[in-house]
C-alpha cells in the first residue's frame, strides 16, 4: 500500500514539473 501511494505521489509531482516547463 505504502509503494502503490508513492508511486501515485511522484506521478503527480512529475506532472506538475512539466506542466510548469511547459
């Protein structure tokens, strides 16, 4: 459960970091 929530947290990161590149 800890992995699956991670997982989803760094996902949201690397999309709010391109969204702001671009």
């Amino acid at each position: 459960m800890k992995k699956r929530i991670t997982l989803i947290v760094f996902s949201v990161l690397i999309i709010a970091a391109l969204y702001v590149l671009y």
